[in-house]
C-alpha cells in the first residue's frame, strides 16, 4: 500500500523542478516513479495499491474547524502534478483507492486489515501511520530523501516514537501534534507522555488512576480532558472506511507496460523509461525462476 500523497509531497521537495517537454512541472511525479520502482525491487510484493487524499474536507476538519489549518497551501506547482501521478498509477496498472470525507491514512488503514494475506508493507513518509503497525502491517519509511528507506516493525517503531505502535493514539492525544495543529495536553511532553503510557496503559486508565499521577501533571490533565479526548479522536486511524475493495485489482500491475512507456514519452522521462524496462525485466526472470 503505497501513501501516494505523502510520497508525492516528499518527492516535490526532494527532486530538482523537472519539467516536461511542454514545460509542465514533472519533478515530484519523478522522483514518485523513482521511489516506486525502488520500492518494487526492495519488496518484491505480489500486489500493489496506491491510496490518494480528496480535495473535499474529511470528517476531522468537521470535528475540528482548525484541523490543520496552520498549513500552507500546497505550491501549485506540486497541485498540477497530483493527476499525473494518478495517471501514472493507472498506466502501470496499479490500483488507486481514495474515499471523500476520509484521508488517504484512513483508506490505507482500512485496506491493511481488509487485506486477506500475510503481509501488508505501507509505503508512506507519514509516522501518523506507525499506528497501524502490527505483526502483519509493517511500514516502509524514507530516512533520507527518497533513496534510503527503513523497514518499521514493533521494534523500530518503539524506538523512534517512545511507545509501542498500540500506544501511538494516546500518545499523541497527551502531546498532540502541531502539523495538524491540535494541542493534547499543553504542557504534557513526550517524556511524560511515554512515561503515563508505560505506567497505566492507556489515556483512559490514566483518567481512572489520576488520584495517583503527580499534582503538576494530574492538573494538566484534568484543565485539557477535552482537548485530550479531541486530540485522540483526530490521531485515530480509520479502519472501516465503507470501500469497494478486490485483492485481485492488485495483483495486475506491470512496471513496463506499453501504456506506462507510452506516458514517460510524454513526460520526457528517458532515464525512468530505461529504468522500468530494466526492472520489468527482472520481474519476469524472476517470476519464471519461481515456476522450477
């Protein structure tokens, strides 16, 4: 499952502006093919889908007016650019999902566990998905621009974020999160967060228990229930989005088809278009290698 929106946004930033032979931006569409067909030879997965923000607002910005409003508008450049990466998606076969009212976290959270197979990898530069991480959900994160990426399974989560994948939601509820612009628990950090977390569990049995937290914080809490309680309904994933979803849609996807070689004409991508039929190439040897 691959996080088109955060990897589209990270590839923008990290990509020299490209442009295509009609002058269109083209870079963030690039290093979103780069990154893919990296991913591909990492992973080798047998299925592939791409998950995709609406542009209409999700049921969080209806919980929250200020939602992430402190965020810039995304640079028109990068705007142009989300419809030929959808158009991309679609040329190499590979299934797109995305659901109005319901961020693409939601779409992707919901597939993960709907998926019937042994392994779910999540492709995404967003840590808010390192919730879903359980022993079949791992993710798949770039560490360093779009050429480094690490695998995160409960271990790696645990030591990037302070508390194991199921703690996640509470966590940020007490700390909150400024890039989407809710607040927690002022004054709560992520020391003491994780500290309360490994002590009671859970924000509702630090509630139940807090005759026994310390006066600063048991005060912090009970001033900020509200917020903390708001907080933890916005950090949640969604994982029953009502969507139309076939395994087998996945399972058709083809990284040199004539389609895909056809649209990097088209984008001027002379590298890539080498690259896909390198990588093409190496799927079916492999493939057939599988057969004896």
């Amino acid at each position: 499952m691959v996080d088109g929106n955060a990897i589209l946004h990270r590839a923008f930033h990290a990509m020299p502006p490209f442009k295509t032979p009609r002058g269109e931006p083209i870079g963030a569409v690039h290093g979103f093919v780069s990154m893919l067909l990296k991913t591909i030879g990492d992973l080798k997965p047998t299925h592939l889908a791409i998950a995709f923000d609406e542009k209409k607002p999700t049921f969080r910005h209806k919980e929250f007016a200020e939602y992430q409003a402190q965020r810039p508008e995304a640079h028109e450049d990068l705007v142009s650019q989300f419809s030929k990466a959808r158009e991309t998606a679609r040329a190499f076969g590979i299934a797109v999902y995305s659901k109005s009212g319901f961020e693409a976290d939601d779409v992707i959270g919901t597939l993960a566990q709907k998926a019937k197979v042994d392994e779910v990898v999540v492709v995404t530069g967003d840590r808010d998905l390192l919730q879903l991480v359980t022993p079949k959900i791992k993710l798949y994160m770039p560490v360093s621009g779009l050429s480094n990426a690490k695998l995160y399974t409960n271990k790696e989560t645990i030591a990037r974020m302070g508390v194991p994948p199921e703690q996640i939601v509470d966590f940020k509820a007490l700390v909150g999160d400024p890039s989407d612009n809710y607040k927690g628990v002022p004054g709560i950090g992520p020391k003491t967060a994780a500290s309360l977390l490994k002590e009671y569990g859970s924000l509702e049995n630090i509630y139940k228990n807090l005759p026994k937290v310390p006066e600063k914080t048991k005060k912090l809490l009970k001033e900020n229930k509200a917020s903390a309680l708001q907080s933890q309904k916005l950090a949640q994933i969604v994982t029953d989005v009502k969507i139309d979803f076939d395994l087998t849609d996945s399972a058709k996807w083809q990284v040199d088809s004539p389609e895909v070689l056809e649209l990097f004409s088209k984008f001027g991508f002379k590298t890539l278009g080498k690259r896909v039929k390198k990588v093409g190439k190496e799927i079916t040897a492999e493939k057939q290698s599988r057969l004896f």
